[in-house]
C-alpha cells in the first residue's frame, strides 16, 4: 500500500530594531572607533573522516517449522461405499461419487503379484493407490536432498499383526526430493530396516492363506506405484504444504486409508 509523505518548510525571521536616542542638552556621544580587522589568518577546521561502515554479513533464516497442526478433521462416512479387492483380501470405504480404477488382482507365484486399486476423485483426480504385496517394501530415506517429516500420526485400530512388534498407525507425512515434495498418507508399523531413516510407509501383516505379507496404502509418491496426486504435490516446504494442501481432501484420504480392512 503506498505511504503519502509529507514535508513542513518553517522559515525562520529575524528582525533587528535599532532605536535611536532622544534628542536632549548635553555632550554629544564621542564617535566609536572603528575597529582594525586582525591580520591573523583564518583558521580552517580540519576534515573529520567519515567512520568506514562495517561490512554486512547477510544470514539466511533457519528454515520454518511446519505450524502446530491438529491433524485432518473428522469426515462423516455414514453414507460411503465399500470396495472389495478381486481376491476379498482387503477393502475399504470411499465416497459414494468416487471411483476405484486400474483394479489387478493380488496372484501369488506369479511374475507381478502385487495387487492395486487406484481411487480417483468425482473430478476425475488420482488420489490414493492401495498396493498389496507379498514382499515388504521400505521407503528409503538416505537419497541426497530428501526431506521427510511425520506431520501427524495417530495409532490405527485394524487388528493387523506386525511383525516387527511396532505401534500400527496412520501418518501424514511429508516427502520432498530437492525442492519439491509431496503430502503422503500411510499406514506404517513404525520399523526401519538398517538402510533407512525414518519409519517407512509399510504395515508388515503376518501371512495368512491368501499369501499377503505386506500391505501398502498411501497417497503421491514417492512409493511403488503411487502416482503423485495434484492435491498433495508440488510443494517447497511442509509449512507451504499445510498452508496450500487441499485440507477437505487431506481428511477424506485420511478416512479412506483408515477404513482399510484385510480378512483374516
């Protein structure tokens, strides 16, 4: 917005009254004596050096923290629908003007035996890759310029064993490979083999008849097949994404990834 400035002049007036005598008897006043200018040469001050600024050091701020954020508000589900994989090994609940695409089946023993389901907004926008496998995948976080934060965790209640003996939960976290990242929601069990650095965005199942090891549910990338969302991608920051994410969407795959069951 711009700043009107304003400038006062103030001029200053001198006024000199000079007030003559009142004519009278008496002696006239002896004429002053006009005073001799001195010979002396006038004496300049010398120059006072201006102080050399010191140099400034210019230091960049600390990057921001994500804000304090509460997590995805709650999305009523009552009215959703519910989508079985081919196999019946895993379902999950989405809403009812939504659409699960690009289905393939899980086959163990077979060269590609993962199993898909790719959920796709009323509008038409990739969203949420559910990806079954029989062996466990880790998301390595040790790539150069890789930023990887837990936003937001909460414990998840899906009578799923693990393995590893780790805390089951939801998390919403935030990738980034350079600049830009993504917002990711996945279930995690909270274990981390040797070469990676933060708990990767898997859930260990113990294997039941229909051979699943391993189950995993998330959004953008990266990660196996997750392609990365518009909703959730192409941000600099986490702060940047927490700002500018769609949050009704955030809370909708939130439920989603939550809804998820697997038969015993």
């Amino acid at each position: 917005m711009p700043h009107a400035r304003f400038r006062a002049a103030s001029a200053a007036l001198a006024l000199t009254a000079l007030l003559a005598g009142c004519a009278g008897a008496g002696p006239t006043a002896p004429a002053a004596t006009p005073t001799t200018a001195s010979t002396e040469p006038t004496r300049t001050a010398a120059p006072t050096e201006s102080p050399i600024a010191p140099t400034e050091v210019t230091v960049a701020p600390p990057a921001p923290e994500p804000p304090a954020w509460a997590g995805p508000r709650a999305v009523d589900t009552s009215g959703w629908q519910t989508f079985t994989m081919p196999g019946g090994e895993a379902s999950f609940r989405l809403p009812p003007s939504w659409e699960v695409r690009d289905v393939h089946a899980f086959s163990p023993g077979t060269p590609e035996p993962a199993g898909w389901a790719h959920v796709y907004t009323d509008d038409g926008e990739h969203l949420l890759g559910l990806h079954l496998v029989d062996e466990p995948w880790s998301f390595r976080c040790d790539g150069p310029g890789l930023d990887s934060r837990v936003l937001h965790a909460e414990q998840a209640e899906l009578a799923l064993s693990t393995p590893h003996g780790g805390t089951l939960s939801t998390e919403v976290r935030f990738d980034a490979i350079g600049v830009v990242g993504s917002v990711t929601v996945s279930l995690t069990d909270g274990w981390t083999d040797a070469a990676g650095c933060s708990p990767d965005t898997q859930v260990d199942v113990t294997p039941a008849a229909n051979g699943i090891a391993a189950i995993a549910f998330g959004t953008g990338g990266p990660g196996p097949g997750l392609q990365s969302a518009p909703s959730f991608s192409g941000f600099s920051s986490a702060s940047r994404a927490l700002e500018l994410v769609d949050a009704d969407r955030l809370a909708t795959a939130w439920a989603i990834v939550r809804s998820l069951e697997v038969a015993p």
